[in-house]
C-alpha cells in the first residue's frame, strides 16, 4: 500500500483529518479538488463571518447616538467588505497550505473516485492505494429544480456572498441557520428582508423562547417573517425581478431571492454509491462509533453522515477516525456537541430543549437568567437575550443549555465542558467568575437552578 490513510476532501473534517494523522506518525495523502478548507473556509462560516464582522461595525455606528458618539454620513462600499472577506479567506486558505507543506503532507490537487476499498483513483488516472481511506466528500447548497435558481436573481448561498450591489429588497426561502444569518446581514446593509418559513418558528431546531426571542429582534429591525408558509412557484420576468407565490394566496415580486434551504451531500460520482457502502434513509452514509462504514477500513466524517452538519463536527469526527486507525480508542459524545448561530442577538446551544423534555415527560429543572440584569451588557448596549440551563431534576447535571445574546459562542463553552465531562453544576457555581463580565450571567443563571441567583428572583 501507498499510504495507511488516503483522505477524499479537504475540508474541515478532512484536513483535520490528515493533520492528525500526520501527526500520529501515519503516512498520509488527501485528495481535494478545490482549495483546503472546503464549504466552511471557502463559503460558509469564515466569509459570512467576516462580512458579519463589517455588519457588526454598521450596527454599533448607527447605535453611535447611544453612547454619546455623534457619528454623521454614514455609509459603507460592498466591494470593498466582500474584497476584505476574500482576502481573510485566501490567507487563511494559504496558511492550510503551509501547514501541510511544513508536515510534509501530499495534495492531490483533482477529484477522485473510490475504486475500491484500497484505492483511490485520480481524474487524470492516478492510482492511490491505501491501507484505511476516510471519506470526507461534504455537501453543497440544495438545488431545488423550482426555485428557478440561476445564480442571478434566484441565489444560493455562495453566490450571496459573491453580490456586487445590495438587493432592494429580498426574499430569503428558509427560517434556518443559513436564512437567519444572511437576512440579519443584509438588513443591516439596507436589504428589505422577508424571510418565509413552512414551520411554526424561525430556527425551528433551536428551544423555542430562543426562537421567539430572535423573532422579536427581528421584527424591531423590520425583518419580515411569514411562517407555516411554503414557496409554491418563482418565476424570473426579468433581471432584478422575482415573482413568488405562496401557499397562503399571496404573492409578491422581490429583487432577489435566496435560497436556503438546505445543503445535499456529496455521494454520487465518487465511487461511493459502487463500493456498496451501507446508507441511512438513503441519504447519508452509515458509521458506527468509530466513524467506520460497513467496510471496516473505509471512514466517512462530516456531512455525508448526516450526523451533525457543522464544521467543527466535522473535525472532530476526522480525529476519532484517524485515531481508530491509529490504534487509540476515543469516541464522540454529540449530546455534548454546541451549535452557534451567528444572528444579532447571537445563539449558541448545547444539548437538549425544553420542548423536548417536556415531550419525553423527563423530570428537570430550568433556570434562565437576562442579559438586561449584567451590568457588562448594559455598559456594553447589548442586553437582549438570556442564559438558560436545564439539568435533571437534582440540578446536578447539565442536560442542555442555551444562549441569545452577546458572545453567545464563547459563553456557551463553560457549560460544554461542564456537560461533556459529567461535572456536577456546583463544579461551576463554586468557580469564581470575574466582575463585571458577561460570564457572570452563566453563573447566575446556573445558581438559579437551587433558587441562589443573586441577581434575579
């Protein structure tokens, strides 16, 4: 054999991947067709977030008045946020370069096709033989065939973040992760967005104060919503005009419209579909805890296993294989798994949701405590949103916990490592947390479980 791993995609899952192996003393080879870093680098999580990053700056100079900063003629150049996206996503794409350079780890800079459970066959004919593969194919946006998407008018997500002028005014198709982030985006830079959603709430996977509560912070930036209600027909009369009509009778002709509703994998044209690789729901490739398939020396990591379609997912999936592999046992607890979402007021989760103990009719305790009782968030202007954090019905262990709110992400960590490692709450409650910081909040409401919050009654 040529290799002990050969990695199909260079993504975050299969990067990571390789790396790690690299790392173990494996010998290692990846084959990607495009640039390393995949959907999240390229397209996804570090260019919305850099043009987040230019929103949030709009958002703070139009709420100037508020801390006293008189801030007149305010205006921005989109060309010049999405050259400043760009340039953050090459260099970081060209730091994964080195990376691999200085590890010494080959690129098969063309697309591949599993030929068997050993072999890895380039496009331009290159045999790769491998002692374990590990498939890290990922997903791209969905095409729905009519949603009329020409990449113009009707958008994926890619090609939002490739627009030269801010639509006038735009529908996003989908109330999830990628509606929500993109609307509150372009509201900010002067879209008039309506967001239409078929279920009952916006982000319908979050807990559903969550929910209602990024509902009403988008209603009071004049984001339009229309809920339980489906795209029945797009049609393109001319550039810059949409034509949608709804499920419920309406219709209305829009700028642009985006469609984000959903991603699909990437298993056919591969070899995958060939080799007999056993499939869940048909969609999504079938691991077990060691992210083996049904082949024992084939792994599939990321988004093809329809587990959780999240980078870091991805990556950490790519190290549970890669040290299968290696010999060291180390499984992965997706409970324990957080999600964030990069809205204003922004969102990050662990676990489970009210809704769902509630349904399971699971004993549990919940406490929730308000951004707008830290005196950081006052100081700081942003005090929409709270804590929140269920346990079992001693209040012992965390059983999910959720955030809207400033830095949502990075608070959310603390109760991540709490869950993840099986820490009883007072392992928390008995740390102390500096003042005055936004931290505090955790605290407080993990004190309002034993009914001890400082703060709040």
């Amino acid at each position: 054999m040529d290799y002990r791993v050969a990695v199909l995609g260079g993504g975050p899952g299969g990067y990571t991947a390789a790396i790690r192996a690299s790392q173990l003393g494996l010998s290692v080879i990846i084959i990607e067709k495009a640039k390393l870093g995949g959907t999240c680098l390229n397209w996804g999580c570090i260019p919305t977030k850099a043009i987040l990053s230019c929103t949030d700056v709009l958002d703070k100079i139009k709420k100037s008045e508020e801390f006293g900063i008189r801030v007149e003629n305010v205006s921005f150049d989109l060309k010049k946020i999405m050259l400043r996206k760009q340039e953050i996503v090459e260099s970081l794409v060209q730091g994964l370069d080195k990376l691999f350079k200085l590890r010494k780890i080959e690129i098969v800079r063309e697309s591949g096709c599993v030929t068997s459970a050993n072999e890895i066959t380039t496009a331009s004919g290159r045999k790769i033989t491998a002692e374990n593969i590990i498939l890290a194919t990922g997903s791209e946006p969905l095409n729905i065939p009519f949603f009329n998407i020409d990449h113009k008018n009707v958008l994926t997500s890619n090609d939002a973040l490739s627009l030269e002028e801010v639509p006038e005014k735009m529908l996003v198709i989908g109330g999830g992760v990628v509606g929500c982030e993109f609307s509150g985006i372009f509201n900010e830079l002067g879209s008039k967005i309506t967001i239409v959603e078929m279920l009952d709430y916006l982000l319908p996977t979050e807990d559903n104060q969550v929910s209602r509560t990024i509902q009403t912070a988008f209603k009071k930036k004049g984001i339009d919503f229309k809920l339980k209600t489906k795209v029945e027909d797009v049609t393109i009369p001319n550039d810059d005009e949409v034509r949608v009509k709804f499920s419920d009778g309406t219709e209305d002709t829009f700028t642009k419209v985006l469609a984000a509703g959903g991603r699909s994998v990437n298993i056919k044209g591969n070899g995958i579909d060939e080799l007999g690789i056993e499939l869940e729901d048909g969609r999504f490739i079938k691991i077990n805890e060691y992210m083996q398939t049904n082949i024992p020396n084939v792994y599939a990591i990321g988004d093809i296993t329809g587990k959780m379609m999240l980078a870091h997912v991805a990556s950490a999936q790519g190290i549970t294989a890669v040290s299968h592999i290696a010999g060291i046992k180390k499984e992965l607890d997706y409970s324990s798994i957080p999600s964030a979402i990069f809205t204003t007021p922004e969102i990050a989760s662990v676990g489970l949701r009210e809704q769902e103990l509630k349904e399971s009719n699971t004993e549990f305790r919940v406490s929730r405590f308000s951004f707008a009782a830290s005196g950081k968030a006052k100081g700081m202007g942003e005090t929409d949103g709270f804590v929140k954090i269920l346990t079992d019905s001693t209040g012992e262990y965390v059983l999910g916990a959720h955030i809207i709110g400033p830095h949502a992400s990075d608070l959310l960590q603390e109760l991540v490592i709490v869950k993840e490692n099986k820490l009883s709450l007072h392992k928390l409650i008995n740390a102390v947390h500096s003042h005055p910081t936004l931290s505090e909040c955790v605290l407080e409401a993990a004190e309002g479980i034993f009914k001890m919050s400082i703060h709040s009654v």
